[in-house]
C-alpha cells in the first residue's frame, strides 16, 4: 500500500491523499485550498493525477478544506463512488452550493473591477456541478465494515470533530492505514469523544495544533460571558466570525446553557446564515449522533438552539439591516476564517469602532483576514479598500473543534506498539512540534508529508 501526499501536506488546508493498494486508487478527501487570493488560486490548476484513473473517493466529514474539490474532481472525469458517513453525506451538498454561491459571487464581482483586455474570471465551479457530484455520493453508518472496491475495506469511526466527522479504518494487501481525518477534543459540547484505535500499520494523522494546548473549555466560556458584559457597558456590537457547521451550533448551545447569567435577553442575536440554519436542521434529523448530555438536553428542550432573541437571517437584505445596529448586536456570521461571506461585511461596518469586538473562537489559516486581525494589523484591506482596525479583538482558545497537542498525543497513544505515522494537515511548525513529542515520548521517528512525497506501509 503506498500513499502520496497530494494537499495539506505542510499546510492546514486542502486535504487530498491517494491511496494505491489492491492494484486500485483510492483518494482520501478532496479539499479546497483556503487562505489568500494566491493561495486559493492554486484550487484551478489541474490535479497532479487523472480524475478518470481514480477508483473510489472516501470523504472524512465535510469541512471545506475536505470536500471543496469534490465537484471539480468529477467535472474534470472521476466517475466513481464518494463514500461519506450519513450526515456528512446530508451536509455535503448545503456546503458544496455554498462554496459554489461563493465562487460564482467572487467571479462575478471581480469581473465587475475587470480592466478591459484581461480574461473574464470562470467561477471554480457551478451550483449544477455540486448537484452532478453528489448524486456519486454513498452512505456508509460509524462502525460498519464495507468493501468499497474489491481487495479494500473501510470502517468510519466517530472522529469528535463536526457532526459526521470520521477517522477512517482502511484494509488492503495484508495492511491496515488508519486516516485521523480531523480530531476533535474530548468534550466538546453535543459531539461524542474521537474513537481510540488500537491497531495500524500506518497512521495519518492531522496536527493542526501540533505546536499548543488550547485553554480548558469553561475558561472559554467564561471569558466569552466577560467579552459580553464589556460589549454592552461600552454598547458595542459583538461579531464573531463562525463555520456555519460545528462552530455555529456550539455557541448557540452555550449561549442557551448561559441564557440568564450572561443577561443575553437585553441582546439582538444574529446568525447571519442561511447554511447555519440549514445545518441546524441536519444535526435535528442526527440527534443519534450526539453524546449523552446533548441527547439529554435534546429530551427536555426540543430545539435548544432557538433562542427567544435570536434572528437567522436568511436573505441579503436581512443581513444588510443588521448594519443599522451600532450597537447591542451578537453577530454570528461565516466564513470562520472572514475571508468570504457574510462576516466580512459586519467587519467593514464595525471595525473602525472602538466600542467593537471581534471574538474569534477557530484557527485562522495564514493569509486570511481573520488570521491578519489575530495578528494585530492596523489596517486591512478589505474588497480593495483599506480599513482602519480600531475594534477589541479576542482570541478564545478553547472552542477549538479540533485536538491540542496533548489529546493528538493521547489519540496516538492508544495504539499498540506506536505505529509509523505520517503529520498532515499542519503548518510546518506546529508538526515539527508535533513530531519531536512523538519521537520522545514513542521513539517513533515521523514523517512529515510533503506534496508530491508518498509513504509505503
Ligand atoms: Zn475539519
């Protein structure tokens, strides 16, 4: 079995591996790259494989950055099944026509500003391109052995992450691969813990916060009631920039546990997204998948996430009313990382106040505007005009979805006799971080996928 490393290799985004076992191509994920202009220009050129040569596509959940290409793959010849747990299988295509929406938006405003003579901007792909993809997509329920082609099987096993999020068992020619996907951390609020994995030959394993300990999440919480009761002694508005899956819904769901202590009925609450409100109904039709207190609390409040003060904005125009707040606004708005969506209008309006807080809960890939304001800039540069930052920002570590260096240690751990294991999906430090506990606390020397290197198992 041989895997080469094809994206998020040395970087957090893009996710594409290519499995050659059984005399077959599989391909792990098929992400979009995301960060600058530049960066994400590289999601156009062609793949360093042909699409028509590729067997079977399994998908670990439905991040962006693990499904986005999933329509270009097809549209550029991949013919072949696209294996997703049940409710990533439900989430893919309300992801998918968004970025769609997006590119098609993102094309057509910069052919707008397009100086005579230079080609027209072709959107990556279409809203039909998304609905030919998943048509090739198969269900597959945690915990189940299936054959995808012949000579190979997989087991998705529950990953903790985002609702459907998969670490991903694969047997083939007498080996065993295990794929982490994306970890989430033990306790994360309606999610189970990632499943522990004793056996592998080979382990791929993410390292997104190879390099750092997030702060315990009730610390989090606790600071984000404290950000909330500064807001309004200064009657400022709260933006905070959230991936409409995962992140969204784990506010709401400590905004309703801190309802009456943060004294959050004297706020206008926002969700500014229509795929938030979609994906809410998709973890309602997935409630066998919640841990035992989200199941709980689902028992006694049959829609815990619908807040008596809380506004979903479907429309452009109800979210250009929000504007008219200057202050005594929560704004929950995509995209996570503020390079897109609808944030990024909140964010022109409110950052030139002082009286503003941005609070961001995730991790900023390099080359965003959310990554820029976490690092302090002074002015950005927002659709070609620059922008005074005067507003609070806020870093609150602890709602991370995904695993800190001691849970991706722990999650390592569980296996048997330290299996190799091969760092993706990290920036070069935090893996190098990564690496250098693995090799001392295991003695297990790690491979650091680069793109275009392979690991045989
Ligand atoms: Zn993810």
């Amino acid at each position: 079995m041989r895997i080469h490393f094809h994206g998020a290799a040395g970087e957090v985004t893009g996710s594409l591996h290519l499995v050659e076992a059984a005399g077959r191509r599989i391909l792990l994920d098929c992400g979009m790259i995301q960060g600058s202009p530049e960066q994400e220009a590289r999601n156009a050129e062609p793949f360093s494989f042909d699409p028509a040569s590729i067997d079977a596509l399994v998908l670990s959940h439905a991040h962006i950055d693990h499904i986005g290409r999933v329509p270009l793959l097809v549209k550029r010849g991949f013919r072949g099944p696209i294996f997703a747990q049940a409710a990533t299988a439900d989430l893919m295509p309300i992801m998918l026509l968004d970025a769609a929406s997006l590119a098609e938006n993102d094309a057509e405003r910069a052919n707008r500003r397009r100086a005579n003579g230079v080609p027209e901007i072709v959107p990556l792909y279409l809203r039909e391109d998304v609905v030919d993809a998943v048509k090739q997509v198969r269900k597959i329920d945690y915990d189940t052995r299936t054959t995808i082609v012949p000579g190979i099987d997989i087991t998705f096993r529950d990953a903790g992450h985002i609702l459907g999020s998969c670490i991903v068992e694969l047997w083939a020619d007498g080996k065993k691969l295990v794929f982490s996907g994306d970890l989430g951390p033990k306790g994360t609020p309606i999610l189970r813990d990632p499943t522990p994995i004793a056996q592998a030959d080979l382990v791929l394993m993410e390292s997104t916060y190879g390099d750092r300990n997030h702060r315990e999440r009730l610390e989090t919480i606790h600071e984000l009631g404290e950000i909330f009761a500064r807001a309004h002694a200064e009657k400022g508005n709260v933006l905070i920039p959230a991936f409409a899956v995962g992140r969204s819904q784990e506010l709401l769901y400590w905004f309703a546990q801190n309802y009456d202590a943060w004294e959050l009925s004297r706020w206008h609450i926002f969700l500014d997204s229509p795929m938030a409100s979609k994906v809410m109904h998709v973890y309602e039709r997935h409630t066998e998948l919640f841990d035992e207190q989200a199941r709980a609390v689902w028992r006694k409040t049959p829609l815990p996430f619908k807040l008596p003060n809380l506004h979903i904005s479907e429309s452009v125009d109800d979210s250009m009313a929000i504007n008219r707040f200057e202050g005594g606004a929560i704004i929950i708005a995509g995209s996570g990382m503020a390079n897109g969506g609808r944030i990024v209008h909140h964010l022109k309006h409110n950052l030139g106040r002082r009286n503003a807080h941005v609070v961001f809960p995730g991790y900023q890939a390099q080359g965003t505007l959310g990554r820029r304001l976490v690092d302090g800039a002074r002015w950005v540069r927002i659709h070609g005009k620059d922008y005074r930052v005067n507003a609070q920002r806020h870093t609150i570590g602890g709602l991370s979805a995904h695993a800190d260096q001691h849970g991706l240690l722990e999650w390592y751990g569980q296996f048997e006799g330290a299996p190799p294991v091969a760092l993706v999906h990290g920036e070069d430090k935090a893996r190098e971080a990564l690496a250098g506990e693995i090799h001392e606390r295991y003695g297990r020397e790690v491979f650091l996928a680069r793109p275009g290197s392979f690991i045989d198992a």
